[in-house]
C-alpha cells in the first residue's frame, strides 16, 4: 500500500480551525472547515471518573462563546475544550 500527503493551503479569511482539547479525555481529531459551513460533532471523550458534558468554546478569531451549537456555522477559528462533571 502506498500513502500520499495531501496538502491544502490554509487561508484564515476563508478557512476555520477547531482544535479540540479533551482535557485528559480520549483524543478528538481537530476539524477544518470553510468560514459559514456547520462543524460535525465529534464523538464526546471518554475521561475516567468523569461524565462529558459539552464542549466549550474558546474563541480565537470566531464569534463565539460558551457550549457549542453545532447547527450554527463557523465565523472563525477557535479552540473546543470538553466540559466534564465528576462522578459521584
């Protein structure tokens, strides 16, 4: 099997970043879109002790703050971190 690289030219005026951060939780792949599409919700992390609860936008260049809607499109790159409460 022979794999090739793909490469896309990055332009922050129309493309948008989503980095995931799972805060110990199992790895969430980062997302790339155009500005004005809708993101796909990711699989929720699996951290142990814990319970998922959404995740929390940390803006970059986006209009956005707090629990992500996933059915409003993208304005700008930013950082989705995982919100979790704790077992009892």
């Amino acid at each position: 099997i022979t794999l090739y690289a793909k490469y896309v030219t990055y332009n922050p005026e129309v493309h948008a970043v989503i980095m995931f951060n799972a805060n110990g939780g199992t790895f969430t792949p980062n997302q790339f879109v155009l500005i004005g599409e809708t993101l796909s919700e990711p699989t929720p992390p699996i951290k142990e002790g814990y319970t998922f609860v959404y995740w929390q936008a940390i803006p970059l260049d986006a209009d956005i703050d707090g629990p992500i809607d996933w059915n409003v499109p993208v304005s700008g790159s930013f950082i989705a971190e995982a919100y979790y409460i704790r077992n009892e």
